[in-house]
C-alpha cells in the first residue's frame, strides 16, 4: 500500500514539475522575446525609414524647348507680365514676373476690395482738403462734401478717379497712411512679399525714411486679382462694381449730379472677360489687371510698363494673347488617384484580443478623410507625379489616427497636394505586465 501511495506521490510531483517546466519556459521565452523586441525597437527606432514609392506620371514629361517656344511666339509688350491660374495661384505664363516695378491705378483694386469688406457700403464719407487736392484723373469732390462709399467705390474702379480713392481711404482707415497698413497687411495675407502700397490710388510715391517706394510685381499682382474674384467674401460686390458699365449718383444733399462711364475696354473685347483695371503714370507706363473666365477655368493676368503715350493699345494686343494662350493650352483635368494600401507590421504589438505573445501585431492604413477629387489645370506639357511614402514597421502603441505616411502630388517637380495616411486602429503594446498575465492564463487553463 506505502508503495502504491510513493508511486502515486511521485507521479502527481512529476506531473507539477513538468507544469512548472512548461510555465518556465514559456516565461523565459517571453521574457526573451520583449527583451529582443525592446532592444531591436530602440536601435531602430532612429533609423526606422520610409518606404517611398513613385506611383505615377499621369501627364507626359515637360518638353521644356516646346515650352520656351511657345512663350517666346507670344512676343509681348510689357516688360513684366503674368497669366495665372486663379484658381491655384500658379503662374501659367511669366515674363519678368518678379520684377519689382510701379503699378500706377492698378493700384485700386486693392483699395477696392479692403473698402468691401472692411467699410459699409452705406456710411457717409467726407472729403477732406487732402482729398479735394488730389491731380487728375478726378471727381472733383470739394473739402466737407459727403457722399455714400457704395458712390465712391463705382467712381473709383469706373473712372479711376484719384480723390475718391483717399476719400474712401481716410473713410475706412481712418487715414491714408493706417489705410496704406491695410493695404499692406492684407497683400501679405494673400501671399503678395514683393509688394508695397503707399498710396489708395497708385499715384508715384516713395517714403523718404526707408527708401520703399509703391510698387509691386506682375504675379503679385495677378495673385491680387485672383484674390478679388476668387477668394474675397466680398468677391460678387467686387465682380459688380468693375463690371458695371455706366453708373449715375449725386453727393448725399443731392446738391450734385455725377456721371462714370467705365474704362475697362476689354470687357468689350471678349465674352470671357470678368474684370480688370487699367493704370498709368509717366512712371509706371501703361499698366492692366484683369480677370476672364471660360468653361469653368479662371485666368488672372497682369501687365507692368506695357508702354507709354501713343501706344496705349499695347496692353489689349497683350492681354488677348495671354488670354488665348491660357484658353488654349490649359484644361482642367482630375489628377487624384484612389489607393489601397498594406497593412503594417506593429512590433511588439498586441495581435488583437487573443493574441499571443509570439503572433505578429498589423495595423491597416488609410488616407485621411477629404475630396476624392483634385482638379487641376494642366497643359499637355506638364507633368504630374504621384508618390507614396509609408512606414516599413511600427513600434507598439500605435493609436487610432496616428500618421504613418503621406501620399503627395508634384506639378513639375513641385509639391501641390499632400494627404496623410493614418492608422485605421489603435494597437496596444506587449508590456511586461501584459506578458505576465498571458501566463498566469496560461497555467490556470492548462
């Protein structure tokens, strides 16, 4: 009977020794396991790359001698001009365009476009002798007559007139100078750094303290332009005004009547015209921005010293031919392109609720949330490329949402669009503690 009991005895003790073998090992190796994970996760986490795929060219490569051709044939006038994509702030055609040069009453469309969205259409301006001195082109207000800045804004884009434009200033700025700081701050909001306004109406001006003088360049101004009809809360007042081709008003005691006929000839050009403002002064030459539009694309051009007396007529023969090129040359096309994408493994990574300690951790990639769709407009010379960029491996955590690559556009070579790829779910980390608890599991389901 002893006997029996000893063998008994022994072999339940047999039995717990090869349970606790097993639990041993089992912890050892997990141990060891997070121990290599750790050790390989901080060497690599320094070196822990990208992995970069170029996805695709949707349009052929640039031909840059057909390119600089074509733009030589355009045999332009003006020293510096521009024809922008308003939609995009990208220049489809340039000449000279950084050159940094007077814009004479170009100028007012900025005045413009600040009265519209930082005055009221229906307060009362005054004229102050200031205003009242101003030369030629004018409306002849005299000191102390008051009119409706809705009445000011038409002679000002209209006409042109000089006195009205500091009228309009001094009324919503307070001053010509505080309304300048206007100008100025808003020009650099839409991303115009080459640009400095002195003066409401364009008029040659230098400040004698820093040597700055009013001038700016043909793609800011284009890109002013763009903002105008585009981008400005107040872009359909400004469409209104520019477009309106005779406008009648009196002063606010009705003493005097006025009459504006609008100068913006190209309006009467093309049917695609949408806006524009002419310029001069004896040092800016001839100068014009305007605006057109045609099959859902809108074109901004701007032309700086397109020539002086007895050749006014440059600037239209100018801005038809920036006019056609765009027209011809440039449609919009749809360039996104839907993705799938691996999943990426998660090192040291809980594989789900039964993972194990030794199963290999994933998270899926997906791009972040927007418009399946990217217009852009595009010549047949222009060439787009699209490349992407994720992660080889991840360290755990991961959380929900965390960037783990990018997918970005480039128009000839420059960055246009760029979307992140996140993580699709969060993945938790193979602590020591987790590890632990999967054993103790381990043993009391064994």
């Amino acid at each position: 009977m002893r006997n029996r009991e000893n063998l008994t005895n022994k072999g339940e003790r047999q039995k717990y020794f090869r349970v606790a073998a097993i639990v041993l090992a089992a912890a050892l190796l997990c141990v060891q396991g997070y121990a290599q994970r750790r050790t390989v996760s901080q060497q690599t986490a320094q070196a822990a790359g990208w992995k970069s795929v170029r996805d695709s060219a949707v349009q052929k490569a640039s031909d840059k001698e057909n390119e600089d051709a074509a733009e030589e044939n355009l045999q332009l006038y003006a020293q510096a001009a521009v024809l922008m994509d308003a939609d995009s702030g990208r220049v489809l055609y340039g000449k000279n365009e950084d050159a940094v040069l007077p814009m004479a009453s170009t100028t007012k469309i900025m005045t413009c476009i600040l009265a519209l969205e930082y005055g009221d259409l229906e307060q009362i301006a005054e004229a102050s002798a200031y205003a009242a001195g101003m030369p030629k082109v004018k409306l002849y207000v005299k000191q102390g007559e008051k009119f409706r800045l809705k009445d000011l804004l038409y002679s000002l884009m209209l006409e042109s007139h000089n006195d009205a434009a500091v009228v309009v200033a001094e009324a919503v700025g307070g001053s010509v100078e505080q309304f300048a700081a206007m100008m100025n701050q808003k020009a650099r909001d839409i991303g115009c750094y080459d640009t400095y306004f002195i003066t409401p109406n364009g008029l040659d001006a230098t400040v004698n303290e820093t040597g700055k003088t009013h001038a700016t360049t043909a793609a800011d101004l284009a890109k002013i332009m763009a903002y105008c009809v585009t981008d400005s809360p107040k872009k359909e007042e400004f469409l209104e005004i520019t477009r309106t081709i005779s406008y009648d008003f009196t002063d606010v005691d009705g003493s005097r009547r006025f009459h504006c006929d609008n100068h913006n000839a190209f309006l009467g050009m093309m049917r695609e015209a949408l806006s524009g403002k002419t310029g001069f002064t004896n040092n800016a030459g001839y100068c014009y921005v305007g605006a057109l539009e045609s099959e859902g694309r809108i074109f901004t051009v701007a032309l700086l010293a397109c020539g002086w007396p007895n050749n006014k007529s440059y600037k239209w023969s100018d801005m038809k031919k920036l006019a056609a090129y765009g027209m011809e040359h440039y449609r919009y096309q749809d360039i996104y392109e839907e993705k799938t994408f691996e999943d990426i493994p998660v090192r040291g990574g809980i594989a789900g609720k039964t993972g194990t300690p030794w199963d290999e951790a994933f998270v899926g990639v997906t791009m972040e949330k927007g418009e399946k769709s990217l217009p852009y407009l595009l010549s047949e010379e222009d060439s787009v490329e699209v490349k992407t960029r994720v992660e080889t491996a991840l360290d755990a955590p991961v959380a929900a949402g965390e960037k783990v690559g990018e997918v970005s556009y480039y128009l000839n070579g420059e960055l246009i669009k760029r979307y992140d790829l996140l993580a699709e779910e969060e993945v938790e980390e193979q602590s020591f503690l987790w590890i632990l608890k999967y054993i103790v599991n381990l043993v009391i389901f064994f």
